[in-house]
C-alpha cells in the first residue's frame, strides 16, 4: 500500500501536469480568440486605407455573387490564409485582391482568416449532398464533377472537394455555392497561369485537361445547381460546419 507522503506526492505532481496542460489549453484558446477578435476588426474597419473586407465579401462573409466576389464564411481558415499569401506574393495574380493582400502582415492574414473561418458557412451541407444525390448524372457538369474522365486520367472533382462540393478543411475549398462566374474565372485562371499557386499543382494539372465547355457546365452545375443548397441557410436549421475551421 502506498504511504502517505508519497501518495500525496503523486498527487500533486497529477496535479502540476493537469494545470499545465490547462494552461496550455487556455493560452491556446486566448491566442485563438485573440486572433478572431483581430479578425474581425479587419474585416469591418479594413487596414492602412484598403476598402474593409466586408465592402465585398459581405457583413457574414457571404460574398456577392453578382459582382464575383467569392465567400469566406466557413472555409478553412488555412486555405484562406494560403491564398492571402499567394495575392500578397504573386502567385495569384487578381488586381483587387492584391494590393489588400500586400497590406496585411503575417499575423494579420493568420487573424482574418481565422474571423472568416469562425463564421458560419454559406451552403448547408447536408442539403449540397442531398442534391447532388438527386441530380441527373448525365448532364455534363454533374458527370464531371461527381465522376470525372477516367480515360482522360480526370478525377471527380467530388474526390477532392467533399461530396456535394462542401468542401474539406484544411485544404480543398467549398466549390458548392460559389457564384458559377467565380469558379470559372478561377478554372480559366489556372488554365491560363494567373492563378499558379496549390497544393501539388493539383488543379493547374485538372484544368488545363478540362475544355471551356466543360469549365462552363461544371461551373454551372456546383454554382448554380448544387448551389442552390445556400439558399437553406437562411431557414431555422443550422447546419454542420462545411469546410470547418483549422
Ligand atoms: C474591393 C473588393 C474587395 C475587397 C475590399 C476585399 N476583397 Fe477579397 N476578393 C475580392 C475579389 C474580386 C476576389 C476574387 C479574386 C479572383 O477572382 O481570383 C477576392 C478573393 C478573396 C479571397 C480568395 C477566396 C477563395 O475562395 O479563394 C480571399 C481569402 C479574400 N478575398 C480575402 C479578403 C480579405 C481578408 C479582405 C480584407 C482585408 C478582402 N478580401 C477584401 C474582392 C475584394
Ligand atoms: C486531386 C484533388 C482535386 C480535384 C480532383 C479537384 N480539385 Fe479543385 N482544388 C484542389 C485544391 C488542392 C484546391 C486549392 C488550391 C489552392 O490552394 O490554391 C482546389 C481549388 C479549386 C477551386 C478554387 C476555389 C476557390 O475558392 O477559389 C476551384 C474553383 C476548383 N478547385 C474546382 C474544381 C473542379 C471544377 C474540379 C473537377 C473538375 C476540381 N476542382 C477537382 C484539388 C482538387
């Protein structure tokens, strides 16, 4: 049987690890919360003069789709913060988005991609899975996207981007929702070079296999018809973080 003392010491000793762990836990959460709070504070007043986040990515980060503005609202925080990096460096060349990306030091690209990822996302996934169960795959965007072209060694692009196109954090970016414009601005961008920087040069690879036919009805089909899944946001259910935050 354990004596006294020595139980006491084990005790305490439980003790000084579970506290450390605790405060460890805390500083994590503080530095987190911090980074959120900052985050949120670019995206309403803006940095050095730039327009704030907000003026084109909407009061939730929901985005504009009319004006090609894409949304933030949900997305992993490490992608955004990726592709703040490649405006600010060049790797994806976009005029709007570049010299607001320059502005912005390192911690505050980290904070306001951790506001945006904390925010709650724009497509319900359950329902962006529902109808992608639903829809016709025969129509082309819909074959693409949820089988790809074996014979033109083209994965679905579901593999990579979740089904239903809800995306998977920390890397793949929800496609389902994004205005049909914007994803095939960004298709054409990879086709074309501006937009140069991903993981691996996975999409570089994929797009520049895809004809603009093809850009065109996949772009529809994750923008417009499982899209349609933003619009139940709206109503009473809250969904299921999409990309999750990271
Ligand atoms: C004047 C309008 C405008 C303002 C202000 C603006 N953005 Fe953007 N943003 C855009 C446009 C346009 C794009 C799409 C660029 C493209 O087509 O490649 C974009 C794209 C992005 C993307 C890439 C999203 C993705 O899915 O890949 C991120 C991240 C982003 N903006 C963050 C920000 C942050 C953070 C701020 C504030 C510090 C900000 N933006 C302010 C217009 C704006
Ligand atoms: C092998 C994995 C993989 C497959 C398959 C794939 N993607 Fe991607 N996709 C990625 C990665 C990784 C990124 C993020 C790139 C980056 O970090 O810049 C991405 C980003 C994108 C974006 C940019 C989204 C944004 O918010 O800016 C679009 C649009 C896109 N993919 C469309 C497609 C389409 C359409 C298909 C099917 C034809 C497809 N992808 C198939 C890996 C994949």
């Amino acid at each position: 049987m354990m004596n006294r003392s020595r139980r006491k010491r084990n005790g305490l000793r439980a003790l000084a690890v579970a506290s450390a762990c605790s405060t460890l836990w805390l500083s994590m959460g503080v530095a987190f919360a911090d980074d959120v709070a900052q985050g949120k504070s670019i995206a309403t007043n803006g940095v050095a003069g730039q327009a704030p986040c907000m003026a084109c990515h909407g009061a939730n980060g929901e985005g504009m789709a009319a004006a090609g503005f894409p949304f933030l609202a949900g997305m992993p925080a490490a992608y955004l913060e990726a592709q703040l990096m490649d405006f600010a460096e060049g790797r994806r060349k976009q005029p709007v988005m570049e010299p607001i990306a320059k502005t912005l030091n390192a911690e505050q690209k980290k904070a306001v991609a951790a506001w945006y990822a904390s925010l709650k996302p724009v497509i319900n996934p359950a329902r962006a899975v529902q109808l992608q169960q639903s829809y016709p795959k025969g129509k082309k965007g819909a074959w693409l996207a949820q089988r790809g072209d074996w014979s033109r060694g083209l994965p679905a692009c579901v593999q990579c981007h979740g089904p239903g196109g809800i995306g998977v954090a920390p890397t793949f970016p929800a496609l389902a929702g994004q205005s049909a414009t914007y994803i095939k601005n960004q298709l054409l961008a990879w086709k074309t070079g501006t937009r140069a920087e991903d993981v691996h040069g996975l999409m570089a690879h994929l797009a520049g296999k895809l004809t603009d036919e093809e850009i065109e009805s996949v772009s529809t089909y994750f923008g417009n018809d499982i899209g349609a899944a933003t619009a139940s946001v709206t109503s009473a259910q809250t969904p299921a973080k999409a990309g999750g935050q990271q």
